[in-house]
C-alpha cells in the first residue's frame, strides 16, 4: 500500500506505527513490573518451616556439640603425640645411655657401681611411665574424638531423615507457590489476549489503530514473555496441550477467515463491473495492479499486455479509453493520465448541443 500513499502520508504513517510501538513499549514496561512482583504475594518458606523442630533441635544441637568436641580433641590430640614424641626420644636416648654404662660395667666387673646401676634403672623406668603416660593421653583424646565423631554422624543421619521429609514438603509447597504464581499471571494475562484478539478483529483499521496495534504488541509480549515460559511442565503435558489449544484457535481463525473471504469474493463476482469497481477502494486497487493481479479476484494478470483489457478470470474492466484523447489508460484511474481529464468524461463530439433560443 505504501506506493498508493501520498508522500506526507507514508511520513504520518511511520510516525504512527512509532507510536505504536512506544506505546507497546511502555505498556510492556508496566505489565513487567506488575508481573515481577507477582512473587511477593506469597510469602517465602523454607526448610526449617516443614521440619518437626522438637526433633531436629537436639539433634543439630549434638552434631554442634560433637563437631565443637571433635575439634578440641584433634588440637588436644596434636599436642599428646607432640609430648609422645619426646617422651619416646627421651626414653630412647636413656636406654641407648643405659645400654653403653652396662657394657663398661661388664667390662670392668666394679662393685661399687651397683648402688648407681640401681639410680640409672629408676631413671629408666621413670622414662618409661613418661612414655607410658604420653601414648595414654594420645589414646584418650583419640577415643573421645571417635566418640564425637560417631555421635555427629548417628545424630547427622537422624537429622536427614527428618529433612528429607522436610524437603519434599518444601518441594510439593514450591510447586502449589508456582501453580498460584501461574494463576495470577493467567489472570492478568488472558484478559489482555483476549482484548487483543477482539481488537484485531473489530479495531485495527480504526482512526485510533496505533493504540490498537501498540495494545495487541503489549498483549502478544505478556503472553509469550511473561506467561508460556512459566506454563508448569508435568511431563510437558501442559505444554503440548496450550500449544494444540493455541494451533486449532489460530487455524481455525485462518480458516474461518479464508472462508468469508472466498464467499466475498465469489459474491463480489457475480456482481456488475461497475458496481464492483466503485466498491473497491482506490488505495488498494492501486496497491494490487502494482503487484500485476486483478484488483477484483487477486488473481495474476499480464498488465503489461496491451490487448487484455477485462480481467480472463473474473471479468472486471482493468483498462479503458479517456474520454476526451481516447488514450487506453486504467479503469482505475481518477483522472487520465495522458489528458488529464477526469474518469469518465465524454468526449466533446458526443456531447449534445442545446438548440439555439
């Protein structure tokens, strides 16, 4: 149609379809920042909302207290093998030492040394119940760690069981929040499209079409934006079906649609040419001769051939003769593009003089 349109008029137009879309714009904005706060009706749950707390409590007291006594008895635990370590070296180096002054003590047979072999035996034992000590208190801070341990891990697996109860009770709750989440944008949404729809139908070539048009934008964003990608899946169930829905309503539109439009056509038709040609708007006569079809069935047409001047298909006038310069020209035309005359002004020969008074 742009090439029937007067040249301010494909300006306006432009500037139109831009207020269109500014409008859509700022009607999407709006419907985003409704829909984005759709959530904060629904109050956020968690886990500890659904766990038997007069179960769980103590249990994660005893993890807590097992972890805190685990990490005491591992630092306890270092310092004890620290002090086994040296007791062990000390009670080594007194039995290598023990060892050297018995082998002189052979050797040289003296007496009076059996009063200090006694001292160095004392000495040596008491060594020994130092490194005895130590491996005691190693041994102990080991226990009481395995102790904490094994309660952490009997109060942990008791505790798992609970939140896993816990959680599948989130999980069916997240899901009847989303269904409700769901709900509230079908609400919001389905009442747009369906607006839209109707608007397209009845209001689209109106004088106010930008806001039409700038409406059904909006309307078409919300559903495929803000609802279809939030549809609850089961399986894609649900999916399927809106898509099957969606599909059978818009084909059934197209269909319905082609239909009235052939049994337009075979009406339009049957009617006379001249009759058919003052119906048909201009613009969009012009608009179907610059695509080389018939402006009254739609259907191909060589313009181009000097000798067709009726349409072969549905028999509507396509070209005819001006009137005053009988050039061939459009049956279209308003005025004759070769004189300028007007559609259908006769020629002056055939007009017939009044007699003289």
């Amino acid at each position: 149609m742009s090439k029937s349109l007067r040249l301010s008029e494909k300006w306006f137009r432009r500037g139109l379809w831009l207020v269109a879309i500014v409008f859509a714009s700022f009607l999407i904005g709006l419907g985003s920042a409704v829909v984005g706060d759709l959530p904060q009706v629904e109050q956020v749950r968690g886990l500890d909302d659904f766990i038997d707390r007069s179960a769980a409590e103590p249990l994660r007291a005893t993890v807590q207290a097992a972890e805190t006594t685990e990490r005491q008895a591992g630092s306890e635990l270092e310092q004890a093998e620290l002090q086994l370590g040296a007791a062990q070296q000390a009670s080594q180096n007194a039995r290598e030492t023990f060892a050297n002054w018995i082998a002189t003590r052979r050797a040289t047979e003296r007496p009076d040394q059996d009063r200090e072999l006694i001292t160095r035996t004392q000495a040596l034992d008491a060594f020994k119940a130092d490194e005895d000590k130590a491996q005691r208190r190693v041994g102990t801070q080991q226990q009481i760690a395995l102790d904490a341990r094994q309660a952490g891990e009997r109060a942990r697996e008791q505790l798992a069981v609970l939140e896993r109860a816990a959680n599948d009770q989130l999980r069916a709750e997240y899901r009847r929040v989303e269904l409700r989440v769901f709900g509230l944008r079908l609400a919001l949404t389905l009442p747009l499209l369906v607006i839209a729809g109707w608007l397209f139908v009845k209001k689209r070539k109106s004088t106010y079409w930008p806001f039409v048009w700038g409406f059904i934008f909006f309307a078409l964003f919300a559903f495929f934006v803000e609802l279809v990608p939030y549809l609850p899946s089961y399986g894609g169930y649900v999916r399927y079906i809106v898509g099957i829905v969606v599909t059978v309503l818009i084909g059934r539109y197209a269909i319905v649609a082609l239909n009235t439009y052939l049994a337009r056509q075979k009406l339009a038709e049957a009617q006379p040419d001249q009759l058919r040609r003052e119906e048909l708007s201009y613009d969009t006569a012009l608009v179907r001769l610059g695509k080389s079809v018939c402006p009254g069935c739609e259907r191909p047409v060589d313009l181009k051939n000097a000798d067709i001047d009726f349409c072969p298909h549905c028999g509507i006038g396509l070209f005819d003769h001006c009137g005053p310069c009988d050039t061939r020209k459009s049956a279209f035309s308003k005025f004759c593009h070769a004189c300028g005359s007007a559609a259908g002004t006769r020629h002056p020969a055939s007009t017939v003089l009044a007699p003289a008074p």
